[in-house]
C-alpha cells in the first residue's frame, strides 16, 4: 500500500510519544543502545476521564481467569510472588505499602489498552508484544532489576522513583522467587509523573519505587531467543515431514567387519537424511505462522449469532471494519499473509487492501470486491475481526 505510514491510533502520534524525536531517529539513537526520558509524552494520561482503568478496574482485571496477573511482596527485606487469578479476599487483605499487582496482555482485555498499544505502530508488529499494567501502594516495586526486553514505561496516575543503571554485573540473588539484582548500583534517577515515558533497552538495571499510589503501563517487545526459534522450526519441520522410500541394499556384499559402518551403509542413510532439507520459502512460511500465532492461552470468541454474508457486506460497506484485539495480521513482501498462525494467499486484487488491513488493523467504510468480504466474513465468524462499532 503506497509508501504510507499512518499510525493506526490517530490520538497519539509518534513524535509527541518519543518527545519530539521522530521515530527514525529513535531508532537509530537510542532503540536497544540507550535510555529515553520523555516527560508529558501522554499529557492528561491520568485524569479517570482519559485513563479509563484505575487501581479497582486492575484488580478486577487480576481476578479473570484470562488475565495473566502476580502480585509481588516485599515485607522486611524478603520478597514474595504469587500469581493470578486473586480472588477478593486476597487482594481486599494487602497491607498499606510494598506490594504490586500486575496485570499483562491488558491490550487484550481494555480496547483503550489496544490503542495504547497500536500508538507504538511505528514499531514492527512482529516485535511489538504486550500491554502490562501495574498498580503498587506507596513503597511498592518489583525490586532492582533487568528484562530482557525493550520496555516503555509510562506513568499512569500517581509518582514513581525510577533508578536506573547501565551497569553490566547483572548477577542475581540466589534462591528469590523473582530476579532481584544483587548488586544495583543506580547511575540516574527521576521521579516520573502522570504522562511521562522512560525507554529502557534489554538488560537495563532499574528499580521502580511508588512515591504515592501509582500505576505504570509498560509496552514490551518480543525478541525469541536463538535458541527457541531454532527449537519451534524445528519442530513444525517435523510436524510436516513426510518423506517417502526406505533403506534398502541389494548390492550388498560380505563385510569384511561386521561391525563396521560402512561408507555405503553411511552414505545412503546421510542421503535419505538430505530429504529433511528446506528451503528459504520453508523458513519464511514457518516464521509468519509462529510470529502471527496468538499465545497460548488465548481464545477468540466468535459471535453468537453471526450476520449472514449480505447483512455483513452492508455492514462493512457503512462503517469499516476493524481486527480483533487478540488477532494477528502480518505479510511478507510479495508473498504470504499469515492470520493467528495460519499462511494464505491474497484473492487475485486484493493485496492492497490486505496490507493496509495488516498495517492499520481498521479499514474504512467502503464495498469490497466479493472475494474479500468472503475471506472477511469467515474470519468474522471465526472472531478474528468485526463490522467497526460491533462488539
Ligand atoms: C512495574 O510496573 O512495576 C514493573 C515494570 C518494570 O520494571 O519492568
Ligand atoms: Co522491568
């Protein structure tokens, strides 16, 4: 689609995001290199009116049992971790201080969590991974330590210390039940408040303390490491391996040991071996259904009662429609898409507007040609996308 790069959130641009830094010279300055501090990157962040989840609406978030939520302890100087679902009693008997609930995939529950989210759509979708939410008490934290990943932390309502440090000992406490440094040595630190953003890249010590009752909202990323994408292609190789034939030697003459393995023997067996070849194409189809595939706890809830084909054409045709939260929609240049895990091909004319569907996660009011709104109604019914307005 052209050479158009529109955030699909039209609230929030990129720049105002990243402080006036455009997003090519955030990445090239400061993405996996160095920390960005951007105060008022979401000016009126916090008010209930704009920031429509407040410490009540995560706990309640932090009972369902699709939520993925832990809450962490620190009482004198030892720290705890539990994990979700709470039911009220647990959560209605925290103490005054030092504990934090968190809640992640909040982009999946909260259609403002979702828009939060596609702020970040200067960003590769593939790398984007989700929105968690925290809420702490004051004096509550997850204690000093490093993620693997890129992080945006964004102050929601309420202050927090963040101390951060580029030291490269990262060595942890033996025997905690979450990663505690054992030694942070804190190079720089500020108070954020409501609307203010820190970046930190992968394997950046910080602490985040609560000055008062705070929540923070943290955009992660993915990054697999070798090791689990070298292990999950493997394994979908092996899921369609199916090749045909069986050793077989009818030339075979008397061995001069019968313990020997053969040239022959080795030969043909590294042969048939060979059949478990691929290619890049086999590469590329696997990484679009393992980068587009949803985690796996989470279920698409198809509609009820599903519009019939004409009514859904109508529907599209007057007001747009727009991806599911949980969906995944991603494409290879010139080649594949890829839907929740699953490769197609575009109908003949329909590539454009795939892609702008894929970057944008909406598309406008407007008829499409039959054999989309087909492909459209089956994912409809399915739960992967929805007429804009329903549900
Ligand atoms: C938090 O929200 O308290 C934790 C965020 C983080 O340190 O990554
Ligand atoms: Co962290």
């Amino acid at each position: 689609m052209g050479k158009s790069r529109t955030a699909p959130n039209p609230d929030i641009k990129p720049e105002q995001l990243l402080g006036g830094v455009s997003p090519e010279t955030f990445l090239r300055d400061y993405w996996q290199k160095r920390p960005l501090l951007v105060r008022q990157a979401l000016p009126h962040f916090s008010p209930p009116s704009k920031n429509p989840l407040g410490p009540d609406g995560l706990m309640r978030l932090a009972m369902r049992e699709d939520a993925e939520s832990r809450l962490v302890c620190q009482t004198r100087g030892r720290w705890t971790l539990e994990y979700g679902p709470f039911g009220a009693e647990r959560l209605g008997a925290l103490p005054r201080r030092n504990w934090s609930l968190l809640v992640s995939g909040v982009n999946l529950m909260l259609p403002y969590g979702d828009r939060l989210l596609q702020a970040f759509g200067f960003m590769p979708q593939a790398r984007l991974d989700d929105l968690m939410v925290s809420y702490a008490p004051e004096g509550g934290g997850v204690g000093p330590h490093f993620d693997s990943y890129d992080v945006f932390l964004i102050q929601g309502h309420g202050r927090r210390r963040w101390e951060i440090s580029g030291q490269n000992d990262l060595e942890l406490v033996e025997g905690a039940p979450l990663r505690i440094l054992k030694r942070f040595r804190p190079e720089q630190s500020w108070e954020l408040e409501p609307g203010d953003l820190l970046y930190l890249p992968p394997k950046y010590a910080h602490n985040g303390v609560a000055l008062d009752p705070c929540m923070t909202w943290s955009v992660g990323f993915r990054a697999p490491s070798s090791h689990e994408i070298a292990s999950a292609f493997l394994d979908y190789r092996q899921d369609r391996l199916d090749l045909a034939g069986m050793y077989s030697d009818p030339d075979l003459t008397l061995p001069r040991h019968s313990a020997e393995l053969t040239p022959q023997l080795l030969g043909r067996l590294s042969e048939m071996i060979q059949g478990a070849r691929w290619t890049a194409r086999d590469e590329a189809d696997f990484l679009g259904t393992y980068l587009s595939e949803p985690k796996p706890h989470i279920f698409f809830e198809p509609p009820a009662r599903p519009m019939g084909l004409k009514r859904f054409a109508d529907r599209v045709a007057s007001r747009g429609l727009r991806m599911d939260p949980r969906s995944k929609l991603l494409f290879i240049k010139g080649g594949a898409f890829f839907i929740n895990g699953e490769a197609f091909r575009s109908p003949a004319g329909c590539r454009q507007a795939l892609v702008r569907l894929a970057d944008q996660r909406r598309l406008p009011a407007a008829p499409l040609p039959d054999a989309l709104l087909r492909l459209f109604h089956d994912w409809y019914r399915a739960g992967y996308m929805w007429p804009a307005g329903e549900n």
